[in-house]
C-alpha cells in the first residue's frame, strides 16, 4: 500500500479521549469504529506508527494500532469473553509446571520463577498449586474467582493488552506482574520464555526458531509497552 497522506495528528474528542487524524480525518478501526483511545500518550504512539511510515506503508510496523483494534473492536464487545480466554491461562499457568527435581532444569525454575509467583499470591492474596511434570492440577477456584473479580475491574484496553501477553507467555502472572509499577518487561519476557531458551541452549539454536521467538518477544514488550501508555 502506498502512503496516501501527508499530516498526522492528534486531536482531543470532547468526553471521550484522543484520536489520530491524518489530513483532519479521525481514524477508525478495520472494522469502522472510531479509534477513540483514553490517553494522549497512547493517541501520540498510533500517530508515530503513521508519521514514520515511508512511501510504502508497512503494516508490520502498527503495533499499537493492532492491539488498539482489537481492544475496540473485541474486547469491549464482549470482556467476558476476553476474561474467560485470560482465566485459562490461570489454570495453566507455564510458572506452576516444574521439571521433577532431580533435573537440572529444576533449580533454574524454581530461582526464577518462584519469587515471581510470590509476588503474585502476595498481591492479590490468592495461593497457586505448583506441579512437578506435565500432568494438570487445578488451581483453587477461590484463586480463579479472586482473579476473575479483578481483571472485571480492568478496562479493555488493558485486557487486551493482558490476553496478548498471557498467550504469548502462557502464563496469568507474567502480564499480572507486568501491571505492576517499576515492572520490568524484559525481565518477565526472559522468566517467561526460560525453558525455550534452555532448550536451544542445550540443543543447539535454529535460526527459524529464533526469527519466531524475536517476534514473538516484540510483541510482548509492545502490549506491555501499550498497557504503560494508558496511564497519562
């Protein structure tokens, strides 16, 4: 597609928050709502994507206007949706699932992943059941009704921000810690990919592979990136 504009800007709409304009036309979604977002900070983040584009646009490069579509034109349609789809990843949560102990692999898990679960169970006042090898234990459903109250208290744009990061990191905790204050995203991104990376360290690294989790990784720091832009 070829850049069919000049002028990118940010204007405020009255009662509703900020939208990007390009030649004075407010954007909408792919699917025709207006991209109204709540901040400024994340309205001036949608209109660099579109000011830094070249005379061929590359869509790769709309990070945050994709995560915006979805949170409008998904979630806010149907957050119990979103919830639901979150909430499994409670149940499944890669942080729980430790090798048995007598593999190496263990130790390494439970140095980094353990005071990451801490800090999860301390916030939120909840406990997570802790598994060694792949066969599923449940989690308490006092644990998922605790987390299910609090992600209905967050707005759509947050739980998109948080599906992506759950799916990404197949884990609740990791886009749980990400909402924390002074949350260090590639620190949680490297908790969250630990047995990828011990894997390819220990079985060699294929450069297919590779391109997959640089992406994947890129996408995760940029919902955590999003979610850090709605706090103006």
């Amino acid at each position: 597609m070829k850049r069919f504009y000049e002028n990118v800007d940010v204007s405020e709409v009255v009662d509703a928050g900020w939208q990007v304009t390009l030649d004075g036309r407010g954007l909408r979604t792919v699917k025709g709502t207006p991209q109204i977002v709540p901040t400024r900070k994340l309205a001036e983040a949608l209109a660099r994507e579109w000011a830094e584009q070249s005379e061929d646009i590359d869509t790769s490069r709309f990070v945050h206007r994709d995560q915006t579509d979805f949170a409008i034109d998904m979630v806010a349609n149907d957050p119990e949706e979103a919830i639901s789809q979150i909430l499994k990843y409670a149940e499944t949560d890669t942080l729980c699932y430790r090798a048995d102990p007598e593999q190496p692999i263990f130790a390494r898990q439970q140095a980094v992943w353990e005071p990451l679960i801490k800090r999860v169970e301390q916030t939120h006042s909840i406990k997570f059941t802790r598994v060694s090898g792949i066969v599923h234990r449940p989690q308490p459903p006092e644990t998922l009704a605790t987390l299910s109250d609090f992600l209905r208290g967050r707005d759509h744009f947050t739980l998109a921000g948080m599906q992506t990061m759950a799916s990404l990191a197949a884990s609740l905790c990791i886009p749980l810690l990400a909402l924390e204050d002074g949350a260090e995203p590639i620190a949680l991104w490297r908790a969250a990919s630990l047995e990828e990376e011990w894997q390819s360290d220990l079985w060699g690294r294929d450069q297919e592979a590779e391109t997959r989790r640089r992406r994947r990784k890129e996408a995760f720091l940029a919902a955590c990136d999003g979610i850090g832009l709605l706090n103006d």
